[in-house]
C-alpha cells in the first residue's frame, strides 16, 4: 500500500503540483525566505510605513507557521525580552506616553522577529537569506550612486538607496561584507567554485561600499570585527580548550578597551582626521549630562526625548541645523541615549541582556564549530565597537534590532547533545 500511494502520489499530472508543495513546506527556504523579506523590508528608510506593515504582516505569518519555534524563542530567550518589557512599562512615567507607549511596542515586536530567527532549525538558511537581502541592497545602492554631502564635514558620501544617512547604510554595507565572507567559506566548504568565486566579489563590492560611505568608525569597526571573524574561523574546529582560551582574551581585551577608552577614542579621531567634539558628539554629550541628572533613574520614557513638544530637543535640532524634527536624530552613543530614555535602571538591564547573550555565544563556540555562531559573534564584535558613539540600541522597525536580537538569542540555540557537538550536525549552522 505505500508503495503505491508513493507512486501514485509522483504520477505526471500530480508532480507539478507536489514539487510546488514541497518547495513551499521546506524549512530551510522558509527560513531563508523570512529572514531576507523581514530585514529587506526595514532597511531602505524610504519605504516608511508601507515598510513597516509588510514587516509586521510578515512577522505574523512566520509566528503562525512556526508556532512550536515562538515558545521555543520565548522560553529560551526570555531573559533578552525584559529591556523590551521595562520600554513598555516606562510609558508609565513618560512624558510622553502615547509617543512611549507606540515605539515601545514596535520595538517589542522588532525584538520578537530576531529572536524568533535566532531560533530557526536551520541557521545557515538563516544567514544566506540574510546575505540576499544586504548584500543585494548593498550592491543596488552602490549601483545608484545617491551621493549626499557629509554632514558638517562638507565631504561627499554615499548614502543608502532608500536615502539612509551614510552611518546607518555604513552599517548596512559592513554588514553584508560578514555575511558575504560567510557564504565565502560555506562555497569552499561545499567545494563549490562558483559560490566561493561569487561570494569573494560581493564581499570586495560591499568593502568598498562601506568605504565610500565615508564613515571612518563603520570602517573601523568593520576592520574589527573582520579580524575577529578571521580568528574565529580559523578556530572553530580546534579543541574546545584552546577556543576557551581565546574567549577569554577576547573578553579580557575587551575589559581592556573599556580601561582606555579615552586614549583608543583619541587615537581613532587622529587617524579618521575627526574633530575633537566627533563632529559635533562633543556638544550633545555634554548637554545630555543636564538632561540625565533631571532623571536619573527612570528617564524620559523610551523614545520620549525627540519630540517635537520638547524644548531640549527642539534647542538640540537647531543648534545642528536640522529642519525635519522628530526625525532620525540621537545622542550619537548608544549608552548616554538609554540613559536619557530609560534612566540608569533601563541601561542596567540593556548591558544585563547583552552580557549574557554574548557569554551564550561564546559558550557556543567553544562547544561546536558553528559557522553561524562565528558570524554573529563577529556581528556583535561590530555594533558593540562602534556604540560609544552611535545609537546601537534596541530601536523600533528597523532592521539592526532584528540582527541584534537574532545574535543575542542564537547564543540559546540548541548546541546538541554531550559528546557530538564538536561534530557539525544538519543545521546546527
């Protein structure tokens, strides 16, 4: 009886019709396909809400699908959800709440995607799904040629294709050069040429890129983290003491770069040839100590600064110039703009989350030789060296929240039973 409902099932006139099943049932295109729609559709900036529902509607077809894999992310990713939690509850002492409240919950949702990525059966479906969506943008907007002048600078950069400012389509661009050096091992790995050959020519456009966006801390980071994801690689099947060993320099020089962080900051201006002030940080900077002794515990509720209503910020938007308020603004440094939001209880809970999504990860090195660990400790190796002065943070509908909970929740994934997982299985990335 199966023998002939097997055949009966692979009859000419059904096999159209089953090949089409199967290809829309495979997880791993599933996968794929979600991670490159979901990001795609937060990155160009111009896309504004249209962008946003299609991320949303998204985001909910991929819950329903995949429900098992929600409680999954949910159970074991919880503990990155209470930053999430404690941006919903700030609307309580905001000073805007309805402003609070929104944002808060768009964030919340943005979160929900990278964790529920993160915890995909098939992370390396994950990251070719990513690598399609920025390396392709990378490449279109390189394609365009939307060159804008440098803010104060004068200078000439490129900005994205959707008109993204040069550092947050730097960060794209950088981005899709980790993911690109990514497939560039897994063609090698597969033997296969043309995959190695291609991916190899993505990564050296989407260098450039990143360059010609003329943001001299993107490129620096972008240095870093290649570096490290050079090292990681090269490691990733040693044994489990010497990956150990080299955890522990990384977080000890880490700590280091926390120590002197003045002289390693001064040493970057002089070699990026930027101003002392970081064109113009310097003044926010010290305006935002006034404004974070007002409220120092709490905050002004999350996203609650850059309002049109608030006279700090409106002083703030005309002392640089800028015309569209309530737009795309910030502290330039991700711990002073939580702080200004949620106060030095909100930025001890965003550090608690990172701390321990990058000790999982770790962990999970040292255990497997997954790929995709290496890539999102590299990621995180990225956004984390550029946070003092930019706003890496956990932010609404846009792409960097999903990636950067995607890399925090992935240090939960399953690193397989005792005693196999220094053996690559299907899927484990």
């Amino acid at each position: 009886m199966g023998f002939i409902a097997m055949t009966t099932a692979l009859a000419v006139p059904q096999a159209p019709r089953s090949s089409l099943v199967a290809l829309l049932t495979n997880r791993s295109l599933q996968d794929g396909a979600f991670a490159a729609l979901m990001v795609i559709a937060r990155i160009p900036s111009s896309v504004g809400m249209p962008g946003a529902f299609v991320f949303l509607l998204l985001t909910g077809i991929y819950v329903a699908i995949r429900l098992e894999q929600t409680c999954d992310a949910l159970r074991r990713c919880w503990f990155l959800l209470v930053f999430p939690a404690f941006a919903l509850l700030s609307a309580v002492w905001a000073i805007y709440p309805e402003v609070t409240l929104r944002y808060a919950l768009q964030m919340t949702l943005t979160a929900l995607a990278g964790l529920l990525l993160s915890q995909a059966a098939q992370p390396r479906a994950v990251l070719t799904g990513l690598f399609v969506a920025y390396a392709g943008y990378t490449v279109a907007s390189l394609t365009a040629g939307n060159i804008h002048p440098d803010g104060m600078g004068g200078a000439l950069a490129l900005y994205g294709l959707g008109g993204e400012a040069k550092n947050y389509f730097a960060d794209t661009a950088g981005t899709a050069v980790l993911l690109s050096l990514i497939m560039l091992v897994t063609g090698i790995e597969r033997d296969s040429p043309v995959l190695a050959v291609f991916s190899g020519g993505m990564s050296a456009i989407c260098v450039l890129t990143t360059v010609r966006a003329h943001s001299a801390g993107a490129v620096a980071s972008l240095a870093l983290a290649a570096a490290l994801l050079t090292a990681l690689l090269v490691l990733r099947t040693r044994s489990p003491a010497l990956k150990l060993a080299f955890a522990a320099t990384v977080v000890g020089t880490f700590a280091l770069c926390l120590l002197f962080f003045q002289p390693l900051m001064a040493m970057v201006q002089e070699l990026s040839a930027k101003d002392s002030g970081l064109t113009g940080r310097g003044y926010l900077w010290y305006r935002a100590e006034f404004i974070i002794a007002q409220r120092p515990w709490l905050g002004m509720g999350y996203f609650g600064f850059w309002h049109p209503a608030n006279p700090d910020a409106i002083g703030l938007w005309r002392y640089f110039d800028v015309h569209q308020e309530g737009t795309g603004f910030s502290f330039h440094n991700s711990y002073i703009q939580t702080m200004v939001e949620t106060g030095y209880i909100g930025l001890a809970i965003m550090l608690g989350g990172w701390i321990a999504g990058i000790i999982a990860l770790l962990r999970r090195f040292v255990l497997t030789p997954s790929l995709a660990t290496c890539f999102w400790l590299s990621y995180m190796a990225m956004e984390l060296s550029k946070s003092p002065v930019e706003p890496i943070r956990p932010a609404a509908l846009v792409a960097p929240t999903i990636m950067l909970f995607a890399a925090l929740g992935f240090g939960w994934f399953p690193v397989g039973k005792a005693g196999t997982a220094r053996t690559p299985q299907p899927g484990s990335g």
